[in-house]
C-alpha cells in the first residue's frame, strides 16, 4: 500500500505536461505561488459577478458626483470670525 501512494507520488512529478494543461503542470516556487495565487485556484463566477457590479457602481458613482459638482457654482468659504458662507464662483477673467 505504501509502494502504491510512492508511485502515484512519482507519477505526478515525472509526467509531462500537454498543452492545455496550463501553469498547474508547471514547476514553480512557494513564494510564486503566493505572489500570483489568481493563477492557480479555479475562478469563482459569483465573485466575479459581484466585483464587477461593485466596480461598475463605484465608476458610476464617480462620474455622477463629477457631473452634479461641475454645475455647482457656489463654493464655501471660511470667513474670519470661523463661520462657512457659500460664496458664488466668479471668474478672473471677466470683469
């Protein structure tokens, strides 16, 4: 029984690897291994699906707090005695 396990041992280590088989069948290190670990477990479609909801969400919104703070055209401004007044956007160039 233990000569059994020995040669399945041996078998997994002299085999060859075919194309398809992927970076499994590659010799790698430890420390490769832990680095880039996505390489080597099988994906997850649920994660997957939630990672691009949550990215797609964040993107949009980004671009929905971009697009509201463009039209705003006041800005708040501390005055001396510690209060905040909002204060209309004015610019340089115009006189």
């Amino acid at each position: 029984m233990k000569n059994d396990q020995s040669s399945t041992k041996m078998n997994k280590k002299n085999q060859e690897s075919a194309p398809g088989d992927g970076l499994r069948s590659l010799r790698s290190t430890i420390l490769f291994r832990t680095v880039n670990y996505e390489l080597y477990i099988k994906p997850n479609k649920m994660i997957m699906i939630f990672g691009t909801i949550a990215m797609f969400g964040c993107i949009g919104y980004i671009t929905y707090m971009r697009c509201n703070s463009d039209n705003n055209q006041y800005y708040s401004a501390v005055a001396t005695d510690g209060t905040v007044d909002l204060k209309k956007k004015t610019s340089k160039w115009t006189v």
